[in-house]
C-alpha cells in the first residue's frame, strides 16, 4: 500500500486558496482515509484534528466525524482504553 498521495492540479469540487498551506492537497493515505467521514469534494488545505491536544478518550468524544486510522494494533487500543 502506498503511503503517501501524489499532489494533482485539477479536482472537480476543490477549491484551493492562494496561501501556501490551503492551496496543498498532497497526503499521507491515513490522513485521507480518516478524513473519508467528511463527505467534502475539498481536497487542497488542511483539516483541523478535533483530537489534537484533547485529553479525553476517543469513546467520550461525540459528533467527530473523522475515521480513526492507525498503522498497528497498539495504537487504538490506548486510544479506546485511555
């Protein structure tokens, strides 16, 4: 599996910014898969993590709707327990 997605120039419904930043819309494959619960065509920017420095368990968050990704077993299961 590849790990990361290749920067394209055209993407029907994206509407890239002219900063540096939202006007990117190369990833890494999990970041795309977990942004799949977005439903959005916009590809180019970032997407704020609601996890980010937030201190409570993935089961006490509600209406996030990111996909949890990871790459081992070991990393959700401390996720989910805490």
């Amino acid at each position: 599996m590849p790990l990361k997605i290749r920067a394209t120039t055209i993407y029907d419904g994206d509407h890239p910014a002219d900063n540096t930043i939202d006007s990117q819309n190369e990833a890494s494959v999990d970041s795309e898969l977990a942004a799949l619960g977005l439903f959005s065509r916009q590809i180019s920017g970032a997407t704020p993590n609601p996890y980010f420095k937030d201190f409570r368990t993935i089961k006490e968050l509600e209406g996030t709707p990111l996909l949890l990704v990871a790459r081992s077993m070991r990393q959700p299961r401390r996720s989910l327990d805490g």
